[in-house]
C-alpha cells in the first residue's frame, strides 16, 4: 500500500525538490512505524524539526492513531502533502506515548 501511496510523488522526484522530500518524509514516517531500528524515529524527528524534545518510549506503541491506510483512504480529499505531514507527527505523538 505504502509504494502505492507515493508513486505519484517517485515519478515526480526527479524533477521536483518538494516531491522528492515528501518521498524522504514519508519513507522515514513508514520506517518509524514498521523498523526495530530506533534511529529510524531519531531521522523522523529531525525531519519534523523536534529533535530530542519528546519522550521516547521503550517499546513500539501497540496501535498507530494513523497509518500508510488511513493516507490512502483520504488521498481523493485531502492533499497528499497535508496527509504526509499529518501522519508523521502521529507516528512521532505515538512513539512519545501522547495522547490526541
């Protein structure tokens, strides 16, 4: 699903520096949620420009207030970039333990 999502955006990454840095965005939201490796939210955070400011926690949160489905599933109303964005300060909330 996720390759699905942003092909759009890898066609047009070549060409289009804001295309190319929402592929970055959303490949290092997917890695932070899907990867065991911590430096995957250490890359994700300094993307969002949050640094070392929240919580991490030990293990993975049990449930994901926002996934790859839920951008997919909003891409015919809401903008693309907008849905990245948005999924991506969920996956960090969700790795500090906040709740929405």
């Amino acid at each position: 699903m996720f390759d699905v999502t942003v092909r759009g955006l890898r066609d047009e990454a070549p060409s289009d520096l804001r295309a190319a840095q929402l592929v970055e965005l959303a490949t290092t939201t997917y890695d932070a949620q899907h990867s065991p490796d911590p430096e995957s939210l250490h890359r994700l955070r300094a993307a969002l420009g949050e640094g070392a400011r929240r919580p991490v926690r030990d293990t993975p949160p049990r449930r994901w207030r926002t996934t790859v489905a839920d951008v997919a599933a909003d891409l015919d109303v809401v903008d693309l970039a907008v849905l990245l964005r948005s999924w991506a300060q969920a996956v960090s909330a969700d790795w500090a333990d906040e709740s929405s």
